[in-house]
C-alpha cells in the first residue's frame, strides 16, 4: 500500500465517515486503535465500531477550518453539516503512523449558527 500523508489520510477519514465507508477504517485503524470524547472515553477499535459506525454514511459533510500535520499528529476543526442541517463544530487530534490511525481525541465545540 502506498504511503499517504497523515494530513491526506486523516481528511479522508472524515470523508469516508460521511460516505459509510466502513472498509477504509478496517484497513486504517490500527489495531490497538483507541478513541476517546466526552462521551466515550477510551474506547477499543471494536468498541468505535459499535459506538461510532452506525452514524456514519448519513451524508455528513465536513468543511476543515484547521486540518494542521505536527509529528505524527494531525489536529483537525471541523464544521459538520448534517443531512437535516443541523450544523457543529469540533476539534480532533489523530495520531498516525505507517497509514494506521493509532489513536483519536475529540473535542466537542459549539453548535454553527444558521448565517455563520
């Protein structure tokens, strides 16, 4: 597999989170995968799995406001614009290495208003 830059790999993450694209992330979590947020901290991969995946494929859209490569870190705020266009804002930082995504965080923000 050719290698892919971790800014590349973590934006299409994003991506394939909007398109259900479940394949993409058995290939690109790592094994010891771990994800964490307010709600959910420190879940395993197939703990994500289950918590995570049945939102996915729902047509989310991401616009990046921040997509910053550091080491093997990528920090990325987002705004998420959901099918019904309720719209958010979030922070995350994802540790990367070798096309594998070894770890996510999430920061939720603040709800977009309608005219931003």
């Amino acid at each position: 597999m050719p290698k892919i830059s971790p800014r590349r790999l973590a934006q299409r993450s994003y991506e394939a989170f909007g398109a259900g694209d479940r394949k993409f992330f058995e290939q690109h979590l790592a094994e010891d995968f771990t994800f964490s947020s307010p709600l959910d901290v420190g879940l395993d991969r197939e703990g994500y799995f289950k918590r995570c995946c049945p939102g996915a494929g729902q047509g989310q859209e991401f616009k990046f406001l921040r997509l910053i490569e550091h080491d093997d870190e990528v920090v990325a705020t987002y705004e998420i614009t959901k099918p019904n266009g309720e719209k958010g804002r979030n922070t995350e930082i994802l540790r990367i290495k070798d096309n594998k995504i070894l770890s996510v965080e999430v920061y939720f923000g603040l709800g977009v208003l309608a005219d931003h």
